[in-house]
C-alpha cells in the first residue's frame, strides 16, 4: 500500500493500513538511530519547519532530531521570537515560510482544528504536533508502536489509561487509535477529568484506579497538568496523588508483565512514584527513542505525496 | 511449470544454481579463502542469492561467515524527483563491517544506480577494507561506472526489457526470464 497523504492531521482520519505502514516504515528507519553516523540522505534538499505556538522541547527536539537524522534542513520558529508577537495571524506566519519553499510544516498550536485549517490554505505538508485538546496524532503513533514493540499485537490488549483525558490530546488520539487496532480501552479518572460522553469514543469509564488495574497490558499515566488546577478540578495535588498515583502496590494488581507508559515530562510522586517510574515495567525512555523513528517514517512518507 | 505467454526463460533452476556454485569458488579463490570476509545482500532479490552463496561456502571452508541485508531505499537518487515514497525494509547488518571485505550481492546489475546507492549505504555503517559485486546477471546498459567481479551470466538486453529474477522462496521455482508487456 502506497502513502496519499499530503498531511497529517488527525489519528481519526488514518485507516488501519495507514497506521501499519507508518509503524513499518518507522521499523526500518529505528535502525538508522542505531548507528555511528546516524544519518541518512532522504530527504536531502527539503525543508522542514516546526511552528511552534505552544511552548515544547521534546516534542519540538523530537521532530527536529528526525528531520536531521533524514538529512534535511530544519528551522524553528516560535511566537516569543517571531512577528507572531507583531500581530501577524497564523495563515500569514505560514504562508511567509511557506514562500521560503518549506516543503514541511509542523504545526503546534492551542486551537483545535489549526492544523487542520492551515493545510487547506498551504502546499507544504502540515504535521500535526498537537492542536488544542483535539489531537496529537505523533504521540500516539509513537505510543502504538511502543506497545507493538513490546507486546507484538495491539489486537486484545487491555490498556488504561489515567488522569486528565478531558484536557488531554494524548489521550484523545490515543483512544482513537488503540480501539481501531483492536484494544480495549479504559479510562480512570476524577469525574472533573473525564470528558463527556468519552464511551462513544470506544472506552471503558472507571473512576476507582484499583478496578480499573484489573487484567491490564498496559498502563498509561497523563500528566497532571498543574497550570489547570485553578479550573477547580481538584481539591488537591495531595487528594489527587493519594487516589491516583501509580505505586508500586498498584503496579501489582495489573498483569505480572505489565508496561507503563508516560508522555513526559513526568511528575514525580504525583502520578508516578519513582520507584515505578525507575521500574523494568516503565517504558517511558523507549517512547522518547521512539518518538524520532516515527516522525522520521511520517517525514518520508509525506515528502513523496508532496 | 508452464510459463506465462511474455515470458523468454533464460536460466533455469539448474542454470542459477551452477553459476552460483561457480561464484561461491571465484569468490574464495579471489580472496584466498574466506578470512575478514562477509556477504552483504541487496534487498530483495540480492538477499536470497547472498544467503544460497553463505551456504555453499560454508559447505566449501566449513565456517560461518558474517551475513548481512542491506535495503538501499534511503540512498535512491530519484527520492526527490518521485511522486509515490518506495516502501521501506529494513537494513539488518549484525556486525561491524569496517576492515571486512565486503562482497555485495544484487540480482541483476543493470544502470549501475542500485549499486551507487548501496555503496553509499555500506559506507555509512563503517569503512569496509574492500567492496566486491557478486551479481546472478548482468545485463549491460550501465550508466554509471560500475562493473561486477563476479557475474552468473552476461546477458544482451535491450533497455525496453525487462530481466526478472524468480526465487523458489517466493515463487516456487527458481528461474531468470524477460519478461515483455
């Protein structure tokens, strides 16, 4: 099967096909990570720009690292150092980089749909680095291919997934790909922190973490975003991380070779003790390292349909 | 088997596993015995040869030796010129391949740009002491200066034409044919 996409936008767009051949193309290109001289020429000549309007590092880092690795030229440009800050409105900012011949854009932006919006309007390829609280399609792509790498089959697989997934992207995109590769799909949380009417999104609702450990593959902790908590979500941090932390005795009410996973940056002793997050169960530095190869298979196959 | 009505045979089973035999001998003989030697096979067809040549001189010097599949996708010169990306496979070298000499291993050897590529590729894992090219054709029409050490068959073409290779592992018997239309 062959790539048709000039972007990518969303996890929901993808069909099975699709995310099968992001994940195989991203297999042969892990292998590129592991060399002396990780570099290949690819996409020698191409242009790669990360707009970012939200601030990031790894994402950022991430996407910049496999740009490189694939031997194109990459440029960042984020709002605090940029005509952003003049007034200039998105598709202006765009259609400028646009003009300096970029042949990729990845876009990072707080509303929903900016992606999206922005690849109407450009020829370049528009990657998706997170839109709002809407998607976050890299991450779960890279989440997907984690769990391949360790469990070889996302059919049948239970997989939960806990803390704020109303005011998380991550969660959403990983809901959507997880349940249309088969898994089932859990979500424990605070009510505060669970979006409504999330069942038709395909997952489980718990809202005690211990019921929803039953039987579990895989584990995956959110941050707790602590820049929300004036929104009245939660009594308390403490509160938060006495019902909600994932310690080690709640580790071992999941499957004896469960793996837990966390998008970063982690909050130690909040949603994770250390003792897990340091645990052979945490696959957490394996996702980093995954990350690139993802976004270096996504690079290729859009720089063909450009 | 019967063969498809476009199709000319031009080795049979027999045929290919001769000249392989052959080219496992040259390659031994060319390298006095297979000290610091491995084969490094291009995906797809060169991997089957490489792994039918490790096999026979293994038989022959009653040793391993190192084998690797080397996928040149990454190394194309066409990848910006393209509109549909070539899939992906993976390159799987499990040893260090600098200070080896390197025999390379394709199917058929035609414009010479395949070959480029996967000098490239093989450069960028280590500095090999030596690269040789074992191909089970060559068909003429080179566009780069390239030439094969070792060579099945020599085989005139026309550029129009098409020399396809048929491994028993995906086709059920072995075979070299042009195939026309």
């Amino acid at each position: 099967m062959g790539w048709k996409r000039k972007d990518l936008l969303t996890i929901a767009e993808l069909s099975i096909e699709e995310i099968e051949l992001i994940l195989t193309t991203a297999e042969s290109l892990k292998e590129v990570g592991g060399r002396d001289i990780k570099k290949v020429p690819a996409l020698r000549g191409k242009t790669v720009v990360n707009l970012f309007f939200e601030p990031s590092t790894r994402t950022r880092t991430s996407f910049e690292l496999a740009a490189k690795r694939l031997s194109a030229d990459v440029i960042n440009f984020s709002p605090s150092t940029s005509s952003v800050v003049k007034g200039e409105t998105l598709l202006d900012t765009a259609r400028n980089i646009e003009s300096m011949q970029a042949d990729i854009i990845v876009l990072r932006h707080s509303s929903p749909g900016a992606a999206e919006h922005l690849s109407r309007f450009v020829q370049s390829s528009v990657i998706n680095a997170g839109d709002g609280w809407h998607e976050h399609p890299t991450q779960a792509l890279l989440d997907v291919y984690t769990i391949k790498e360790k469990k070889k089959e996302i059919q049948g697989l239970t997989i939960v997934i806990v803390g704020d997934v109303a005011h998380s992207r991550v969660a959403r995109s990983n809901i959507v790909a997880l349940t249309k590769l088969g898994a089932e799909v859990r979500v424990v949380a605070p009510p505060t922190m669970l979006p409504l009417y999330v069942e038709r999104l395909g997952a489980k609702v718990y809202y005690q973490f211990e019921d929803a450990l039953n039987g579990v593959d895989v584990i995956m902790m959110l941050r707790l975003q602590r820049e929300r908590l004036g929104q009245a979500l939660l009594p308390s941090i403490r509160e938060y991380a006495k019902l909600f932390c994932l310690t080690s005795e709640r580790l071992r009410l999941a499957k004896p070779d469960t793996i837990v996973m966390h998008p970063g940056p982690l909050n130690r002793g909040i949603e994770i003790s250390p003792a897990v997050a340091d645990s052979p169960a945490a696959v957490i530095l394996d996702q980093v390292t995954n990350g690139v190869s993802v976004r270096m298979a996504l690079m290729y196959l859009l720089s063909g349909a450009a | 088997m019967g063969l498809a009505q476009s199709e000319r045979l031009l080795m049979d089973a027999q045929d290919m596993s001769r000249a392989l035999s052959r080219i496992s001998h040259e390659i031994l003989e060319g390298n006095k015995g297979s000290q610091d030697l491995a084969l490094v096979g291009i995906r797809t067809g060169g991997v089957y040869l490489a792994q039918r040549l490790a096999m026979r001189i293994q038989q022959i010097e009653q040793r391993d030796i190192p084998l690797g599949e080397l996928d040149i996708t990454l190394y194309r010169d066409d990848l910006s010129i393209r509109k549909d990306q070539p899939e992906l496979r993976k390159t799987t070298i499990p040893f260090n391949i600098s200070d080896l000499k390197i025999v390379l291993v394709d199917d058929v050897l035609f414009t010479g740009r395949t070959i480029r590529a996967a000098l490239d590729g093989l450069m960028d894992l280590g500095r090999p002491a030596e690269i040789q090219l074992a191909v089970l054709i060559d068909r003429g029409h080179r566009q780069l200066p390239i030439r094969a050490n070792y060579v099945g068959k020599n085989i005139p073409t026309s550029r129009e034409e098409n020399v396809q290779v048929f491994f028993e592992e995906l086709e059920q018997v072995d075979r070299v044919s042009i195939v026309t239309g």
